[in-house]
C-alpha cells in the first residue's frame, strides 16, 4: 500500500508513511472485506459511513502537519482507522462520533489494538472543548464550511484538514492554517467525495 499507492502519488513524509505501514488496516474493516482493506478506495461500514482510502488519510495527516507533541481532535471516528494513524504521529488524539454503536465499537477496537485514543459520542461539529486547544482537526465529512466551534478550540498556529461542499455536489479537501490574526488560510487540496457532517454547526440533521 505504502509503496504502491502512497509514494507515487507524492506522500514524502517518513513519519507520515511509517504510520500507515504501522496501522493494521484490515482491522478497521468490516469482517465480510477484509480482502479489500488496502485497496486505494473507500469502503462501506456500519451506520451509512465510510472508511477513506488510504491515499487520503494519508494526505489529512501529512496536511496537518502532526508534530509527536500535538493534541489532535478527530472529527467522525468510523472505526478508528484515522484517529489511529494520527495516534502513530500525535502526544494525544481525542476522536468525536455522533453515532453511538460506531463510537463504542471504534473504542472497543482502538483499545484492544492498543492506541491511545479517547473516543467521545457528539455532535463532531462542535468539537470537544474539555480536550481543547488542538493542535490539528482532522475531519472525514464534508461540511458547508468550518465549524466557529472547531476554530475557537484550535491552539495558535492549528491546522484544520477537512472536506467542505456539498454531500451531493462538488466538495474539495482543505487545508486550514490559523494565521497570527486568528484568521485562517486555506489551501486546496483537490476534489474529493465524502459523507456530510452532520450538526448544529454543519449540515442539518434532519435534511
């Protein structure tokens, strides 16, 4: 995976491919694909959500510049699979799931496999301020633009990677920097298709 689908498409960071060549993939996976698990494609999971292809968590997490001492907030924990790269990379990572079956089954997981995350149920939209400030939010689902919330949990000179667009249209993955001036500077980082996110400060639940 790390040969064949990272390097040629331009991952260089060392630490960023000693954690993908790390994260057991094939446990992060429903038990019916796992023969599929390092695919360069997404893969279903439970609850109508996502696991992304390798190649872009590998983007997020070399975009957001995770240095070993940061505090890294992930939006949308899935079944883990993210937040335990970023884990390879990061001091602490604090993982956020609106879906309860989801976020007891990726702490289940996250624990057995031996990661230190904290897997907290919520509207991701919001963050977690009792983990702020952050050094980097990764998120994986694509919102309309970047929750206030996530902003005002950010710690000087943050990063936030996320998708923003619509759930049916053209989105793109982003690369967030807040600047001196609170204010943040984006970099695009090229189309993308992922599921909504979904909360007071994204898109609406119920539509």
């Amino acid at each position: 995976m790390v040969q064949r689908q990272l390097i040629p498409r331009g991952i260089g960071d060392p630490r960023v491919l000693d954690a993908m060549a790390r994260v057991p993939r094939h446990e992060f996976v429903p038990p019916g694909i796992v023969d599929y698990a390092y695919d360069d494609r997404p893969l279903p999971l439970t609850e109508g959500q996502t696991i992304s292809q390798p190649y872009i968590v590998a983007l997020m997490v070399e975009s957001a510049r995770i240095g070993p001492d940061d505090t890294v907030l992930d939006v949308g924990t899935g079944s883990g699979y993210a937040a335990a790269v970023a884990a390879e990379l990061a001091d602490r990572v604090v993982s956020i799931e609106r879906q309860p079956r989801l976020a007891a089954s990726a702490a289940e997981r996250l624990e057995r496999l031996g990661y230190r995350v904290e897997v907290v149920e919520g509207d991701g939209s919001l963050g977690w301020p009792d983990g702020a400030p952050y050094d980097a939010v990764l998120a994986a689902a694509t919102g309309p633009s970047v929750p206030r919330a996530w902003v005002e949990q950010l710690a000087p000179g943050g990063r936030i990677v996320m998708p923003i667009g619509s759930p049916r249209g053209a989105q793109h993955l982003a690369a967030f920097t807040l600047d001196s001036h609170g204010h943040l500077r984006e970099e695009n980082l090229g189309a993308v298709s992922f599921v909504p996110l979904l909360g007071e400060q994204a898109w609406p639940v119920d539509g």
